[in-house]
C-alpha cells in the first residue's frame, strides 16, 4: 500500500504541513508510524480526504449535460485575433486553457473577470503516475 509522508500528503492536498499534523492530532485524518519511525498516511486514507475536501465551485449554469467534467471559475486571460482566441481560466486551483473561435468570445460575452464554466467531454483523458523512487 502506497503511504505518504506528512510534507508529501499536504502538497497533495494543497495545504500546510501544519494543517496535516493537526487533522492527524485531532483525529480526522489517520496516520501511522512506518519501518523508519515517521508519521505517514495510508493512500486511501488520503484520496478519501482529498474526496472530502473538494468543493466543486457554484455552476451558474442551470442546464442539463451529459459532461461530468465540469469546472466553473473566472477568467484570466483572453487573447485574441480576427479568426481565434485562447480563453484561461481559474477553476480552483486548476488552470483551464481553451482554444475557439474570436466570435465564440464575443458571442458569449467572455473577458478578463467574468464568470464562467469549462466543459471537459473526451473520448481520451491520459493519467500518468510519478516514475518509482
């Protein structure tokens, strides 16, 4: 089973090793101790965290879709010329960058600070895991 040390789980988690100490204190995050005597957290334990602690941003959106990937956010960064734009935007801590049409943006009204949703509907999604230490 994978075991994470405690600097390793609260980059996972976006958060302070500080944080991961006082979950594991008060109990809300179990730990062990390993062969070398150091506070780590079972895999599980922390992708059943990570689970809890994700809150997916308000959707403004009130429509019906088949895309399970959602993530709404703001813009940041609009560039345009007279056929194409690249759109970025902050959902969360994930960055989302999109490639449409310069009427596309127009049409849909999108800047530098409006709100927004970006829809993820792939056939292939490519998962990559960190080569063995």
């Amino acid at each position: 089973m994978t075991q994470y040390r405690i600097s390793e789980a609260a980059q996972l988690l976006g958060v302070s090793d500080d944080t991961v100490r006082r979950w594991i204190d008060a109990a809300t995050l179990p730990s062990e101790v390993d062969q070398a005597g150091r506070r780590v957290i079972a895999g599980e334990a922390l992708a059943a965290r990570a689970v809890e602690l994700a809150r997916p941003s308000q959707d403004p959106t009130s429509r019906g879709t088949s895309a399970r990937n959602r993530f709404a956010g703001i813009v940041t960064k609009v560039t345009a010329d007279a056929v194409m734009a690249q759109v970025e935007l902050q959902c969360g801590p994930h960055r989302v960058v999109s490639l449409m049409s310069s009427e596309a943006v127009r049409e849909l009204g999108l800047a530098v600070g409006e709100r927004a949703v970006a829809v993820v509907k792939a056939t292939t999604v490519i998962v990559e895991t960190p080569e063995p230490a």
